[in-house]
C-alpha cells in the first residue's frame, strides 16, 4: 500500500484520519469540569495535545526563509490563519468590553478564563509562536548548511521540550502562551524529524500495522489506565504537566497509538476483504480547527444537560459523554460547512496555508 497523498493539497490520508481521531478525543475531554478528574479524562489529557503539535510537524515539508518578504509572507498568512480567528472568536464568545481587551491580547489560558471567553482558544496564539519558533530553527539549520534539516530539528527539539516543561509558568500564564509553546515547537520539530520514517511506516503490512497498534497501546495503558489514582491530569493550557517523564512517555506512546491506528485504518479501508470508505474521516481531519473553536459550548450547555435530564439516572456518565461527544463532532462538521461556504475567514481560510 501506498500512503495516499494529494497533489494539490498535498495532504496525507493517514494523518487527516489521525487528526479526526484526535479532535473526538478533545470533544470527549470536555465532557467533564475543568477540576474533574475522571479517569477517561486524565488518560485523554496525557496525549492529545501534544500529538495535534507532532501532526503539525509530520505534515509539513521543512523550508528555511531568507529575507525580509519572505519572513514577512509567513507571518501574515500564519496571522490570518490563526490570530485573526483568535480575536473574532474571542468576541463571539463573549460581549465585547474594553475592560475585556487586555485580557484577550494576553491570550493566556487563564487570562481567557478571567474575560469569561472560550478558553480552548489558548491553542491559537500558542500554536501560532510554535509555528515562529520552529521556522528560526529551519531556517537556522539551512544558514549552517547542515546537512539534515529534519535530523537538527530532532536535536532542537530536546532542550525546547526541556524548557517548556520546566520554566515556571506563572499565575496569570505567559503572554500568548509563549512557554507552552515552546513544549508544542518541540513537539512539531519531533514530527519532523520523524516524517520519513512514519511514511516508511504507514507502508508497512497489515500484520506488522495490527502488532505496532497493539503493542503501542499496550505501552500507553502502563502510564495511563494501569496506574490508576496515580495518573495526573496534564493540563498543557496551564503549562502543568504531572510528572515531566510520565508526560513524555505517555505523550509518546498515546500518539503512537493513535497514529498506528490510522495507518491500520486506511490500509483496511482499501486492502479488506470488505473496502470500506473512508472519506468521511478524512473530512473530519480536515476541519479540526473549526471543530475545537465550535463543539464545547453546544456540547457543555446543550447537550449534555439535555442528555443527563432524558437518559436513565442508572446510565454511565461515560456512555453520556461519547454520546454527546458524536452529536457534538457531527454538529460541528455541519456548521464548518456552512462557515466555510459562506465566511470562510472565521476559520482561518485565505490564502492557501501549507501548515492548514
């Protein structure tokens, strides 16, 4: 099997199918409190984050930049990507105030949460430093002619991911998340170093797909469901990561879970005694952004009230909260068709991004 890549867009199936994957878990996550702990919860927290920052790295090709117009070409196309939406969502969610203003420049998780805004909208300025901070590590190795771009962005990616999980973080957070985002500019170093060997992978037979995704999952179970009451709830928004060693291993063998599974899921869908479609789930990957800026408001003060007042009292919370979560992803996709018929701009969309 070949790993299905598009000419145009030159997106990878495999990866849109790990992003989908991804962005349910957010939506599952977010079924419960901010101070809840359940361990569905703690288990999702310990790996979703960092691998939406990997997939950003293994979906790119690196390329340094040299000059004024061309740094000042990947700055505005990354702004109308990511800090445009910022802002208006910011406002969306809530009345405008210009006692709100400083909170919303700040862009910290808890400077969100004090202007009473959608605080999921920390991922926005964060992602968008991480982008800045890799592109000086990129273009930095090009300047020293190094030999192997993706091989110094694994080594950059060492002492960033060091200081991001290290530097204090501070009771109102750091302006627009900076030293989140230099764990998450490590995380996206680490998938680019790592691209060719996962499209190496991605061709792998079926066999060896089914015993890496059983054998990942295994290895994530022992530093997630397997200990229990030990198992911290990672809040990367809040720059708190439980213990920093766990976090990585969990971080690394929870995306490899997800990531095999979606290799092992395209295969299937084209290579089974019964093909399956997949577009659907491709789709979805495609539109995570406007996912995770839509879902948490219908799904925390609609649907789940509504559910937990219809279903039995006996019903599983857990039952409750996939549930909920599958009518959230699917309202969702539907209002980012319409957004991206119609206003496009809301989610980020103007001239072609190859980060998108």
């Amino acid at each position: 099997m070949k790993t299905k890549i598009s000419g145009r867009n030159r997106r990878i199936e495999t990866i849109d199918i790990a992003k989908a994957i991804t962005i349910f878990c957010v939506i599952l996550g977010h079924t419960t409190g901010n101070l809840d702990t359940p361990l569905f919860r703690r288990v999702l927290y310990s790996f979703h984050m960092p691998l939406f920052f990997l997939l950003a790295g293994l979906s790119v090709k690196p390329r340094a930049l040299h000059g004024v117009k061309a740094w000042a070409a990947f700055l505005y196309k990354n702004l109308l990507a990511l800090i445009v939406p910022y802002f208006i969502w910011g406002l969306v969610y809530a009345p405008f105030s210009y006692s709100n203003m400083p909170e919303l420049f700040y862009g910290s998780w808890e400077a969100l949460t004090q202007m009473d805004t959608l605080t999921s909208l920390w991922y926005l300025p964060c992602f968008f430093v991480s982008r800045v901070i890799v592109q000086i590590v990129v273009t930095a190795a090009d300047l020293a002619k190094a030999k192997s771009i993706p091989f110094w962005c694994g080594i950059a990616a060492l002492p960033l991911l060091a200081l991001g999980l290290l530097l204090p973080h501070g009771e109102n957070g750091v302006f627009w998340c900076a030293d989140i985002a230099l764990a998450g500019s490590g995380f996206i170093l680490l998938g680019i170093a790592l691209r060719k060997a996962y499209l190496i992978m991605a061709q792998q037979k079926t066999l060896w797909l089914i015993t890496s995704f059983l054998g990942s999952a295994a290895l994530f179970c022992v530093g997630t469901v397997f200990r229990g009451d030990a198992l911290e709830l990672s809040l990367m928004c809040k720059s708190f990561y439980g213990e920093p060693l766990w976090f990585l291993y969990n971080s690394a063998f929870g995306s490899l879970t997800v990531l095999t599974l979606s290799m092992l899921l395209s295969r299937l869908s084209r290579e089974s005694a019964r093909p399956f479609r997949i577009g659907a789930v491709t789709y979805i990957g495609q539109q995570t952004m406007g996912i995770y800026l839509l879902h948490k408001p219908f799904l925390q003060q609609i649907l789940l009230p509504t559910l937990t007042e219809f279903l039995p009292a006996e019903c599983p919370f857990l039952a409750i909260a996939f549930l909920a979560s599958c009518v959230a992803l699917l309202f969702s996709v539907f209002m980012c068709f319409l957004i991206g018929k119609f206003v496009p701009q809301l989610l980020g969309r103007f001239p072609r991004n190859e980060w998108a």
